[in-house]
C-alpha cells in the first residue's frame, strides 16, 4: 500500500513537470480550484462510519477518514495469511496522515474458538520469530471472555510496529480488533484507536 501511495505521488510530480515544460505554449486559460496534494490524494472526511460482523455480533465505528480494502484484496490476504495463520480477515482499512506522514491500520479478524489468550500470543511470536523478528508485549489482561494486548515487534528490514489488540472469546469463534501502526507513530494515533476501541459492541446473542 505504501508502494501504492507512492506511486501517486511520483505521479502527480510528474504531471506537475510536464505542465511546465509547456508554458510556452499559448493555451486558453482555464481557472482550476487552488487544491493541496493532500487534499487531492486523501481528502479529509467527516462523521463516521461502522462495521458489523456477518452475524452481528460485533460492532464498531470508525473515522470517515479511513479507506477499506475491498473484497477482493480481503480474499487475498485470507489465501496469503498474511496475519495468524487458519484466521479469516473480515475488514481491514488504513489511514495516512498526509502532514505527519502518519500510517495506520484497521484489522478485524476471526478465528477458532479453542484457542486461548496464551496461546494466541505465542502464535504471533511464532510468526514474527519465523520472519527473524522480535516481539515484546508491553500489556496482556483478560477479563471474563474478553482480552486486551498490546506489543511491539519487529521483523527482519522492517521498521518497528505498535500493535493494539481487543480480543472476543465466544463459543463458535473468537473475535479480534487489531490497531497497528508504526512505533513512532503511536503517540499521533494512539487516542483515534482508543476510540476506536470504546465503540466497540460485543454481544453473543445478536
């Protein structure tokens, strides 16, 4: 997605250049609105938006701001594993602060009920240690059938990650909320996510 991103803006540079290189040419004059390359590639929004599970059980709402992946790249993801292995992604979104240059990301993911809070944790460290990284958790509490973690990690050529994670235990499946973004950018998104996290809605029964 970065790659992406990029892209855009190599883009609209270069338009920017070839524009000039014409100046001496007589065109008929048109008057454009005075627009910020922020603003053309991510364009503040406001109000919110909510995700639902397919069953309903779970619910939360988000920043109009964020841009979700659609089903197709989903798809992908599931057949990559690009996350916990057997786990199935449900939404996933990001957001980039154009000022700050500030990314961010939104994972909502399921996966078998049988497996506990411990278990779920030396996963992801099964995962980041695979790829010759390190991962260190900075909070894991548990109450009644609902989980939170936090941690930070670090795989091989990669810049360190803040990882923020809900967790919902239920009988036919377990819930997960994961906010991830660069180490050095928690601070600038660290009360988004925990709002984030408030909305939150779980029931077992819908």
């Amino acid at each position: 997605m970065i790659l992406i991103l990029g892209c855009g803006l190599v883009s609209y540079w270069r338009f920017k250049k070839f524009s000039q290189s014409l100046s001496g040419v007589s065109l008929p004059k048109i008057e454009m609105p005075e627009m910020k390359t922020e603003e053309m590639f991510f364009p503040e929004k406001e109000g919110y938006k909510e995700f639902a599970s397919p069953d309903g059980k779970l619910k939360l709402k988000y920043s109009a701001n964020w841009i979700e992946s659609d089903q197709t790249l989903l798809e992908q993801f599931n057949q990559e594993e690009v996350v916990l292995k057997e786990a199935k992604i449900l939404f996933f979104a990001y957001q980039f602060n154009f000022e700050s240059q500030a990314l961010a990301f939104l994972m909502i993911e399921e996966i078998s009920p049988e497996k506990s809070l411990d278990e779920i944790i030396k996963d992801v460290e099964k995962d980041v240690t695979e790829k010759e990284g390190e991962l260190e958790i900075i909070n894991s509490e548990r109450e009644n059938e609902t989980a939170l973690i936090e941690m930070k990690f670090k795989k091989k050529m990669e810049p360190n990650f803040y990882a923020k994670e809900k967790i919902f235990f239920g009988k036919e499946k377990t819930d997960l909320v994961v906010f991830t973004t660069f180490e050095k950018d928690w601070p600038k998104f660290e009360e988004e996510a925990n709002e984030i996290f408030d909305s939150i809605q779980f029931t077992s029964n819908p």
